[in-house]
C-alpha cells in the first residue's frame, strides 16, 4: 500500500506559502480600520454641524481645526484599542458575527474613554452629539471594512488560500458527521487532508475524498510532513488515554490546535454549565439554547421591530386579505401544525395560498405525490392560487407569523419551522429544534431557500443554533430583504 506520509510533502509546501498571506491580512485589517474610523469621524462632524438637522442646535460656532487635531489622537488611541481586544488576532478573525461584536465592545470602550477624559479635563469640551455619532459611524464603518475583506477571503479560500491543514481522529459516526460537516463547509478556513483511527478499513473511507492517513501513533509524523495546524479528535471514537496522550503531545504546542468534540450530537447546540458537588465537577445540560442576556437581547430584538413593523404595515395585510378573499373560496389565514421549543406544537399562522381542496387537486398528479413526500415543498405545485403564487414568490404569505412573534411562539430569525413528522428528517440533530424558537426567516431564507436540498436546510440551522448571536440575527434580517425581493428559490 501507498505511504500516506508521502502524499503530504506538497501539503508542507502549499501550508508554508499560506501561512505568509496572515500578516498581510492582518496589516489590511490595520489600514481598513485607519481609513472607516477616521471616515466615521469626518461623518460624524458632516451630520453633526454641517447640515441643518433641527436636533442639533449649534450653540458655539465648530472648529474644524481643533476637531481634526482631535480626530488625529483618537484614532491611533482607537486602535490601540483593538489591538488590545484582540481584533488583529487571528483567532478572533473570520470567525462568524463575533468579530463585529468585538468591534463593538471596543468601539464603545473609546467613547467612554473620551467622556472619562471630559469629566476629569473640564477644559476638554466636545459636542456629545458628534460623540455619539462617531461611536455609531466608527463601529459601522469599521464592521462594514472588516466584512468586505472578510469577503475577498472567503473567495480566496476557494483558491487554498487562508486554510489550515486539519487532520481528523476517529473512525465512528461522530467522526463521519465532522467530516461532512467539515468538508462541506468550504469557507470554514479548515483543509481537512484525511483521517486517522485504529480500527478503520483503508479499502473503506470514512467520507468521500477523505483518505485514511493511518493510525493513531502516526499522528506525530503526519503533522510534520503535512504542516497540520489543527487536529480535530471525535472524542466517541477513541479511548480516553488516547485522547489524553493527544493532548499531552499537542496540547500545549505552539504550531498545532488540539479540538475535541463534545461526542453527544443531541446536546452540542444548547450549552452546558458546570458545577462542582462534592468536589466533583458535574455537567448540566441547559434546556433551551439562549439564556440571560442572549434571551433578553433575541426578546428585545423581536418585539422592537414586530411591534412597529406590524403597526406600519397594518394597510397591507388588509389589501392582500381583501384579494385573497376575492380570488378564492375559502378562509384568508391558514394555519399549519408546526414544532416549538420543548416540543410545544402551536399553529404557524400563513395567508391561505392554496385552493380550499388542495387534497383532490393532488391526487390527480401522482407523481407529485412523492416529491411532497421527500422535500415537503413543490417546485410547480398544483394546488396553489394564483394570488398565492405571487405571495409565495415574494413571502408575503408569511407575514401573519408576526402575530406568532407576539405571542412568543417565533422568532424574527431563527431555524426554518417544521411540522410533527418532519421531525424524522433531522435524525440525531432533532432535539435541537426543540431548543429555539422557530423563525420567520433565518440561513436558509438567505441561502436559497426551496432551491437548497433537505440536508442543506438541517446544516444550516444546526450552525444557526450553535453560532448564534444577535450580530448574527441583525445580519439575516438585513440580507433577507435583497433575498425575498430576488425570490430565488421561492416556491
């Protein structure tokens, strides 16, 4: 058989030319968050005594000169402070909506370092509404700066560019569910080159493209001639004094990351706590997935916006009532049996898009019958009104979930909502549903929608659940709208 070993030498080169692109990210991130914060400045003093905002009333008459020689101090003490966030640490960047929310936090850090600067300082005088604007300004700017480079790498890693070589341990299910995962994750920043376990047959791969490497005691050679930065051990899958000799190896090493699964698939989504009896550190699985301030934050976040976006568009809901009323028999709200957390069922509430004997209308397309069976969704479904086509195509259809939201059966973003029997799709994942609030929109509105197939839809809710952040759920709501007006895959 083949040397697996020698198979890596071009994965040592490739990892040393990659390695090199870092820095020079890093250094962009420097000079994206000199040029944003500073626009974020010169904005602010823009709206603030430039234009004629009846808010702002100009007391004293502005010096641009002393506001540029102060914009010309806060900066370099503006980046300071992201250094000393951690913003320019690889581990913190091009990690999902945590990056932002570190800009935040640090964004905010400098504005109270101003207004600690004003109160001991009485000589140190700013306008407050050009304050306050330039903490709102500098942290979009900045977020704004940091998601477009964020962009042109996840392109680039499409070309090998800004990927870490990974080896996978473990040979059993779990092992097998990471792989995928992994594997099909491309913009993950992770270059999964193959696996090792004891037991695994060559001749039979754990996941396509995936070659087995060998075994457990070859991890060591394999991470020198493959250049890994990470290895990734399913920890169900090997005994723990494997796991511990990993560690004890690795752990500590400055070139490679060590990350073991949690090996329970139902419970990897919601948390856990950790406390001590008895001198014995317990584990406690937590119930739902979001607690104290993240509930709190999702409450206010939904109820801020389903409140007077109801009210705003009270007029429309009547006109499509009053058409659907029109264009078919039968009543204006459907109501569809769906999942909620701790597995309370509840009624999605749906303006009615199909004719009243959608059944009857069925049966006369057997071969559709089948497809319903398997997606649960129609590409060119017979028993939809024609009214109804032009809801689905622009989701129209499920604006009466707001009233769901007020009711605190659904959130604004969250994971797609399923019915009862659809529970059976999402095999081991399932529980976690259970532990959200479905949503009204969420990844798979903005990923395409009906056009992604049923296993798509299980991962992307599965990384919604388990990276969930409100900086997350602000990003889905902003790309929801481009998504409904596009209505790809709407159907």
């Amino acid at each position: 058989m083949k040397d697996p070993l020698l198979d890596l030498e071009s994965t040592r080169e490739n990892g040393f030319a990659k390695a090199i692109h870092w820095p020079g990210y890093i250094l962009a991130l420097v000079i994206s968050d000199l040029v944003m914060v500073g626009m974020g400045f010169r904005l602010a003093y823009l709206v603030r005594f430039d234009l004629s905002i009846p808010i702002f009333r100009l007391e004293v008459a502005p010096s641009l000169s002393y506001y540029l020689m102060l914009v010309g101090v806060m900066i370099p003490i503006w980046i300071g402070i992201f250094a000393a966030g951690g913003l320019y640490h690889r581990q913190n960047l091009l990690g999902g909506t945590r990056e932002y929310a570190l800009v935040f936090r640090a964004t905010t850090i400098g504005v109270m370092a101003v207004i600690i600067a004003g109160f001991l300082g009485p000589e140190f005088v700013i306008a407050r509404g050009w304050l306050l604007l330039s903490w709102l300004l500098s942290f979009l700017l900045a977020a704004l700066g940091r998601f477009l480079l964020r962009r042109v790498v996840y392109g680039l890693r499409r070309f090998g560019l800004f990927v870490t070589p990974a080896i996978l341990v473990g040979g059993n299910e779990e092992a097998r569910v990471l792989a995928e995962q992994l594997q099909e994750w491309n913009t993950s920043g992770l270059n999964l080159i193959g696996y090792v376990d004891e037991t695994q047959d060559p001749k039979s791969p754990l996941h396509e493209n995936l070659p087995y490497l060998g075994k457990i005691d070859q991890l060591d050679d394999l991470i020198q001639k493959g250049n890994v930065g990470e290895v990734i051990v399913a920890t169900s899958s090997i005994p723990r004094e494997s796991i511990l000799t990993i560690f004890k190896q690795h752990g500590f090493s400055d070139g490679v990351n060590v990350r073991l699964s949690s090996g329970l698939f139902e419970i990897i989504t919601t948390g856990i706590q950790v406390s001590e009896y008895a001198s014995v550190p317990l584990v406690r699985v937590n119930k739902v997935r979001l607690m104290g301030v993240d509930r709190v934050l999702k409450d206010l976040l939904d109820y801020g916006l389903a409140i007077p976006g109801l009210i705003f568009i009270l007029p429309i809901l009547a006109l499509i009532a009053l058409v659907i009323r029109l264009d078919s028999p039968g009543p204006i709200i459907h109501r569809r049996r769906v999942m909620g957390v701790n597995g309370k069922q509840f009624d999605a509430y749906k303006f009615r898009s199909m004719h009243v004997n959608g059944d009857e209308i069925l049966e006369q397309h057997p071969e559709l019958v089948k497809e319903l069976a398997e997606n649960h969704k129609l590409k060119d479904d017979p028993r939809i009104t024609r009214v109804g086509r032009f809801l689905r195509k622009y989701s129209l259809d499920e604006l009466p979930q707001l009233f769901n939201v007020l009711k605190y059966e659904m959130s604004l973003v969250g994971p797609r909502m399923i019915s009862p029997d659809e529970m059976a799709k999402y095999n081991q994942w399932g529980i976690n549903l259970l532990t959200v609030r479905p949503g009204i929109t969420g990844l798979w509105q903005v990923s395409g929608r009906s056009d992604i197939g049923y296993e798509d839809r299980v991962r992307l809710d599965m990384y919604y659940i388990r990276n969930w952040t409100v900086w997350m759920d602000l990003s889905l709501l902003i790309r929801t709208l481009p998504a409904a007006i596009s209505s790809r895959g709407a159907y």
